[in-house]
C-alpha cells in the first residue's frame, strides 16, 4: 500500500496534462498548436494581477460575486439530521456557475487577440453565459446546440439569441450535448487561427480541464470562507460533506477543489441516475461499469460509456446537463486517490428533491442542482444534527420549468 | 522475410516516383454503403488505378471529419461493422489484392476498446500495412505504445500535419512516423473545398525540408489529404506532393449511388488517378523530393 496522497501538495496535471492515467490532449493534429498556445497564454495571465484585478472587478461588479451561502432551515428540519448550506450559484448573473469560467475564458480570448468564440452547450447554462460573456467583451459568439436540447429548453435558446449569439442546431447523433461538442470541435478546427473554442465544462484535451477547474474554484475558495465565517451565514466550521451534482463536472471539481487538503471533508459527486443503472438509461459513468470504461471522447481519456466495440454510448438523464458519456478527467484521478466519491440520483429522485426545494426553501433549482439535493435528502438523516453539508446550487430551475411540467403530468 | 508494412507502403511510393507520377490513395469508409458493396468499391478503385488504400473504420463521434464520412460512418455502424469485421474485410481484400498497401485510419476509443496490442497484430495479420489515428498526436504516452507495438509487428505508424503544425511538430511528427506522413491540406475538417489553400506548396514545402534535413538520402514521403474532390486538384497537389489522397468526394458518390456504388465511384477515381498520375505542372524546386538513393 502506497501511505495516505498527500492534498496539501496537490499538483495536478502534470506537464503533459495528465491526471494520473486521465486527461491528456486527443484531438486532431490542426488544434495541437491552439492548445500550446492557449497553454502558455493562460499560465502568463493568471500569474499576472492585471488579469487578476480584472477577473476580479467582474466577478464583483457584474456577476454578483461572491454568491451568497443560504442555511436550509426548514429542508434541514424536514430531513431531521444535518444542517444542509446551500452555495447559491443559482444567484450568479445568468442563472448559473457558467458564468465563472465563460467570463475568465472570454477575458482570456480578449487578451490572446482573438475576436470570435464557439461554445457548445446542454441545457443551454454554457450558452447563455458564453453568450453574456461574449455580449459583455464585444465578441462574436456561435453556440453549437443538439436540437433535441434545444427543443427541450427552448428558453435558453432565445436567451442566447437575444444576447446576440447566433445558435447552430446539430442534428448528428443523439443530438445532445455530445454532438454539439463535435460541431464545436470541428468549427475550431476550421477557424482555429481566429477563434477560441470556449469549453464549459472541465472536460476535453489539455489545458480545458484545468482552465475550467481554476475559474471555477471561486465557488469553493468562497464557499469554504463562509462556512468558516458565522456572519457569512456558516456554521463558523468546515462541513463533514460537500455535495455536487456531475456531468462534465465543474460545478463539482470547483467547489470540491479548495477542499481538497481538508481530510475531514468528504467530497460527493452525483451523477445522473436517469432510469436507473439496470435500465441502462443513465449517464452514470462511475457507477456501471458493465457500460463505462477507460476510454478517450472529445479529447480527453476518462471514463466513457460505450459499447464493447468502442462506440459511444448514448445516455439518457431528465437534466441536458447531465446527459453526458464521459466525465472530467480529474474526477476520475481523484476517486482513484481516494479522495472523492460518486453516486447517483435517478431522474424521479432529482424530481422529488426538485419539488422538496422549490416548496421548502422558496427556491427553482436547476434540475442538476437537483440531482445533488437529492444526495442530501438520502445523506442528511444519516448523520446527526450538528453535522453540516455543503451542497453546490449550481444553477436556477426556470429553464427547467417545461420539462418539470411535462415530467409530472406523466405520473 | 515477409516485408514490413512500412517497406511496403515505402516501395509503393517509390514506384509511383520511378515513374515520375504521385501516388493516388482514395479513402474508402469499411461497411459503408453496405459491407459487401464497400469490398466491391475497393476492387472498383484498385482497377481504376489505386497506388495505395485508406481503409476507415468506423467511429460514432469522428471529430476530424465533415458531414460526408460522418454519415458514413454512422451507416457502417447501423450496418453492424465493427472492429473486427473490418479487420475481417481487410483480410478478404489482402487475399484478392496482394499487392496495394492497406493504411487503416480509425479513432483512438474502438482501438483502445479492442485492445491497442490485439488490434495491432491482428491488423498485421489481416494484411494492413499502415495506420492513421486521427485523434492521437505523435506526443501522447498512448502514442509510444502504439508506435513501439506497430514497430514489433510491422505495422508503419503514420501521423499527421496540419498547415498550423509548429516546426517542432513537423519534425516530432516525420520522425515517429514511418511509410509516410499525412499532410492536412486545410485548416479544417475532412470534406470538400472549391480551391486548394493558397499556402498548400509553402506548406508541402516546409514539411519537405524537414523530411530531407531528417533523412537527406531517402526522405520521407509526403502524402496530401483533406479537401482534394476534383482531378485538376488532385494534379495540383501531384505537382507537389508524393501522394494524393482523395476520401469524402469519393464516399460522397457511393452514398448517392442508388445500385451500384462501386460502378458510381469507378469514374471519378479513374480521372483522379490519371490526374495524380499526371502533375499539372513542372514539380516545384524541391517539391519533389531528392530521388531516393
């Protein structure tokens, strides 16, 4: 046995953006050099204050940071054990956690020189904050959607427009967020000399994964001070869990990411359930391992879900957010080190946590949001009444409201 | 001994030089439109004068390729391919062709999927002589493996440039592979374009110069992909590369073809083959390589 990882020296990627056996740089030859460059481009800017004060007076003058953290009361009463905190990314400007990596990437494509970006999106949060972000520096903006999400959140899609993005509908393969990263692929690799492919979650080849780690670790620096810090509305302690829902994985990866070092602090992913595991409908890629395996999508090596030919596996989950078959690299790394652990939420359970949320808290949470109250509805009466947990309310539920409306008049 | 793929793929090349022409390698997607009319095409494409062979496997998210081979591919798979039948129909190709160079191009999930040291020996043993992944740079540690297992079985490695490769690429990418290199023509994905790019020879000849500065003796071949539909493209590019490789323009036909796809191919490939086979111009001051030896 190897002793106890060490999170305080916590240094990954290594140089060639390797988590591990994870991550890695997959993608065609053409957008080798784009990714050096964006390399180099973003170590020069986060070690410069200039960047920094910039990224700074946004986050504070037009995203709405820091983002409040919410104490639960009542969902904690319901449940009758934890005190569960709620980190209202919900409350960012655009609806979401987005917004954190989109504006840090878009002041980056400012600073590299270069005037027009391409965004995928899945439930249209990526979108609407790429397109805000792009709205707010002056830049051109495409946003590549499957046209079953853009059916399925048809409000996002307006959103994006009238922010001045155009949006391009993909009609290939599942027609979901996988299919709209291969056109958002495929378009930077046919402009790549002027365009910045700006990728919302911590997935795709290096430095994707980290850039959007970073950007998002926000959520947690500022989440772990107001836990702290009783005027903050926490509990003045650490929490003894931290809850995240997982697609691609940044809302989980930033709010898990200053925790790392804290041993006492147990870091929960949540996949996307969907049917459940049996029905073989799910994105839950860390808990059926009959369908997900190491493998490489959209230049990254994770795991993925496929068939035993390699081909990609469709998946299904009430939230287009979670609907993805692979996960961020660096989760895969750290459930190998032991130090984050996954499970899942079915789309009823995510649902029924939905509703509890809206009902006893006054809030619409995103249905991704959901799937991670629906871990803390499951985890909180398991521990007792002075535990704490930290749940990522990474975004709002209005995009959402079709679908729910559509999902409980079938019962 | 049985000759290398990569001495098979080098003498190929060296063929089509001692007689003053390029080589003509069309792309064919394995499967596509059906299993048996892709073997058909291939025989179609032999005839019309095929140097070498592309052979595609299929993958469900192909993202170096346009709309064309993106359907394709998708047909394959519904058709039931898999790795294993394509390694299958390779076989049965081998048995009636012996002679073309085979270079399989697949993405880097189904290779891993089947098991990159089972897939490399049992496409050796099926009679491929090449093989072109997309999606796994000459840097990655995969790629080590992948190369060290092609150079125990005899499979050439062949890796790609794009006209935004880096010289430091440039080289990384000629020296690790073998058979030859392929040359992205364009900035973009695989389909067809109404002009080559303007920079193509400076970009023909930058690689050149590498390959030559490598091995001043015996250079690398140069093989030019993407964007290449028509034959008097494809006799611009003769005039500058070793190689002319011509895949969406060709599957484009044998999607459409209502009966007989091979029969709709067999046309276009020929003026193809004629036009790679005849530069349009005088070759270009080192263009066209030092003769070998």
């Amino acid at each position: 046995m190897t002793p106890p990882y060490d999170f305080a020296a916590y240094r990954w990627p290594d140089e060639r953006g390797r988590f591990g056996p994870y991550g890695g740089r997959f993608v065609p030859e053409t957008l080798m050099p784009a990714l050096e460059e964006l390399e180099s481009a973003y170590l020069t800017a986060v070690n410069d204050p200039t960047f920094q004060a910039e990224l700074g007076r946004l986050q504070r003058t037009y995203v709405g940071r820091p983002t409040p953290l919410t104490h639960a009361r009542r969902l904690s009463q319901h449940l009758g054990g934890a005190q569960i905190y709620l980190k209202r990314e919900d409350l960012a400007h655009s609806g979401a956690h987005k917004i954190n990596n989109a504006l840090g990437q878009a002041l980056l494509v400012r600073r590299m020189g270069k005037g027009r970006i391409v965004a995928e999106t899945g439930a249209g949060q990526h979108g609407v904050a790429t397109a805000t972000a792009a709205a707010l520096l002056g830049l051109e903006c495409v946003v590549y959607m499957g046209t079953v999400d853009m059916a399925r959140q048809a409000p996002n899609v307006f959103r994006m427009r009238l922010l001045g993005a155009e949006v391009r509908g993909v009609d290939s393969g599942s027609r979901t967020l996988k299919d709209a990263i291969n056109e958002a692929i495929r378009d930077w690799v046919t402009n790549v000399r002027t365009t910045h492919y700006l990728l919302g979650s911590a997935l795709g080849p290096h430095p994707y994964p980290t850039i959007v780690r970073d950007f998002q670790s926000v959520i947690g620096r500022e989440a772990r001070a107001q836990m702290l810090d009783r005027d903050a509305g926490g509990p003045g302690r650490l929490p003894d869990a931290v809850v995240a829902c997982v697609g691609g994985g940044s809302n989980a990866i930033g709010i898990f990411y200053p925790f790392l070092a804290d041993a006492g602090v147990r870091l929960i992913g949540v996949e996307a359930g969907g049917r459940g595991i049996a029905s073989g409908e799910h994105a839950a890629r860390f808990a059926d391992p009959v369908v997900s395996r190491l493998g490489v999508l959209q230049g990254t090596k994770s795991y993925v879900m496929q068939n035993s030919d390699g081909q990609i596996a469709l998946t299904h989950s009430v939230s287009a957010g979670l609907d993805y078959a692979s996960v961020g690299p660096e989760h895969a790394w750290l459930r190998d080190l032991g130090r984050t652990e996954y499970t899942y939420a079915t789309d009823d359970e995510a649902l029924e946590a939905f509703g509890l949320l809206c009902r006893l808290e006054g809030i619409i949470p995103a249905l991704e949001s959901a799937h991670a109250v629906a871990e803390v509805v499951k985890l909180a009466p398991r521990l007792g009444r002075d535990a704490a947990i930290l749940v990522n309310l990474s975004g709002r539920g209005d995009k959402d409201l079709d679908t729910v409306m559509r999902e409980l008049g079938k019962g | 001994m049985k000759p290398t793929g990569a001495e098979r793929i080098r003498a190929a090349f060296a063929r089509a030089r001692a007689e003053g022409r390029a080589a003509f390698m069309p792309y064919q997607m394995l499967g596509h439109p059906t299993p048996e009319q892709s073997l058909r095409i291939v025989r179609s494409l032999a005839l019309a004068g095929a140097d070498l062979f592309e052979l595609g496997v299929p993958f469900s998210d192909p993202l170096a390729d346009g709309p064309v081979i993106q359907a394709a591919a998708q047909r394959a798979l519904d058709n039931g391919m898999t790795v294993a039948r394509c390694l299958e129909m390779v076989a049965e190709l081998r048995a009636e062709l012996p002679d073309p160079p085979f270079c399989l191009m697949g993405y880097v999930n189904p290779l891993l999927a089947y098991g990159l040291e089972r897939f490399v020996a049992d496409a050796v043993a099926a009679g491929a002589d090449g093989l072109i992944v997309p999606d796994l740079p000459p840097d990655e540690p995969e790629a080590d493996e992948l190369i060290a297992l092609c150079r125990r079985h005899g499979l050439a490695p062949v890796f790609l440039l794009a006209p935004t490769s880096t010289p430091g690429r440039i080289a990384l990418a000629l020296a690790r592979s073998q058979g030859f290199v392929y040359l992205v023509s364009v900035t973009g994905i695989t389909g067809a374009r109404d002009a080559l790019p303007a920079d193509l020879a400076e970009f023909v000849a930058r690689v050149r110069a590498e390959a030559l500065r490598q091995s001043p003796a015996d250079p690398l071949p140069l093989a030019v992909g993407f964007g290449i539909s028509t034959p008097a493209q494809a006799a611009q590019v003769a005039a500058l590369a070793d190689g002319v490789i011509v895949g969406s323009a060709l599957v484009k036909l044998a999607a459409a073809a209502e009966a007989d796809p091979a029969a709709a191919v067999a046309s276009l490939a020929r003026s193809l083959a004629e036009s790679a086979h005849r530069p349009s111009s005088a070759c270009q001051a080192g263009a066209s390589g030092e003769p070998a030896g």
